[in-house]
C-alpha cells in the first residue's frame, strides 16, 4: 500500500508540473503565434484591483469603431515617452473608425492627461488578466532559475522516471497475470512504457509579446491640463 501510494504521489507531481509548463508554454509562447490575442505585461498598479502590478492582460484585436466606454484597451499614448498603457475607456470623444478617447486607470483619482485619437481602424481590447503572472515570467529569466531548470529539472525527470520503473518491477514480478503457469529460468522483462519528454522551462519563449498596441495622436480636450505634443 505506502509503495502504491508513493507511485500514485510522484505520478501526480510529474503529471501537474508537466501540464503546467505546457499550459503556459502555449498560452505565452505559443498562442500569441496565431496572431488572435497578445499577452502583456501590466508594469504598474493603475488597473488596480482589476489588474495588480505584474499582472499578465491578455488582449485581443478589435475595430476600433467597436470600442465602447468601459473597455479596457492597450495603446501607446500619444503624449511623453509614447509608452504602452493599458487603462479603462471612459469617454469617446469622437465615435468611428479612428475614435478619440479619453482613457483612466482604475485605481487613479483622475482621467489621462489627454485624449487621444486611435488610428489605424484596430485596437487591442482585454479580455482577461492572470494576477501576478509577469512576476513569475520575470524569475523564470533569473541566471539561477534558468541554470536551475537546465540541469536539475532534466535530473529530477530522470530519477522519478527510474523510480518509477524501479517501484513497477517488483510488484509485477509479485504478481503473475491470472491463469498463467510458474516458469523456470530466468525472468522475462516486461515493457514499462516510455517516459514522457518535459521542456526546462527556461528554455521556453516566456517572455510576453509586447503588443503591436494601436499608436494615437494627441488632441486636446481639457482646460485641466496643458497642451503637450505627440
């Protein structure tokens, strides 16, 4: 029974780390491939608590005239640095194909310092967030993670999977399939499967695409604040 049950621990430990490597591996290193949403990382608390610092949104392209008021969008503001932002529409200024918009985080006092026209007919529009993920892509590139995950991890794999063949062997020598005769001489090996193959997870393309976000322009729209180029 405790060798039972010792297979059935290391079976599942192998079988969920192994899932999720791979679930993340498709849905930031692969899935973006497809062109049908971006993964991108939320560097500050803005969106708070919708979507923490180190949050991962993963956003999806859309008609620009689609955009409503309360859509949260990724864009690069047309003011400053041009930085990527991912904040919550919350006036449309001007509707159609090129909207202005004035764009807030959630947990801000007060709209942007600016509005901004989108051009180009497309955006990128959120349609979900995992909390804290950016954090963990972001250790995943550590020099000690990555040294780790290239010689340790293909190690452990190893070992559980000799464990696995070493804990098989006895109880199917124990225990002969029904109806067969006892033979003599030496035992025949049985086939015990062959293991399944997991990534190091350094070597998989983490790092979130940055979004291709939708440039604008600036127009001016309050006395609130001073008029600052694009």
């Amino acid at each position: 029974m405790v060798n039972r049950a010792a297979r059935l621990a290391v079976r599942l430990i192998g079988v969920t780390a192994t899932a999720a490597v791979a679930t993340l591996f498709l849905a930031v290193g692969v899935g973006p491939l497809t062109g049908r949403y971006l993964p991108y990382t939320v560097l500050t608390s803005s969106m708070s608590p919708t979507m923490p610092a180190g949050s991962v949104a993963f956003v999806v392209p859309v008609d620009a005239e689609d955009l409503r008021v309360g859509d949260v969008i990724t864009y690069r503001i047309p003011v400053e640095d041009r930085r990527v932002v991912t904040h919550r529409i919350v006036e449309i200024v001007e509707p159609g194909p090129e909207p202005t918009i004035v764009t807030k985080g959630d947990a801000n006092d007060a709209p942007d310092a600016w509005s901004a026209k989108l051009v180009g007919g497309e955006a990128w529009r959120a349609v979900g967030a995992v909390p804290y993920l950016g954090f963990a892509l972001r250790a995943l590139r550590h020099p000690t993670v990555i040294t780790i995950s290239r010689t340790v991890l293909p190690a452990l794999t190893a070992v559980v999977w000799l464990a696995n063949i070493w804990w098989r062997r006895p109880h199917q020598a124990d225990c002969p399939a029904p109806g067969s005769r006892p033979t003599t001489g030496p035992p025949t090996s049985t086939p015990v499967g062959v293991p399944v193959a997991t990534l190091p997870a350094a070597d998989l393309p983490l790092v979130p695409a940055r979004p291709r976000p939708i440039p604008a322009t600036f127009t001016a729209r309050t006395p609130l604040h001073d008029p600052v180029g694009a």
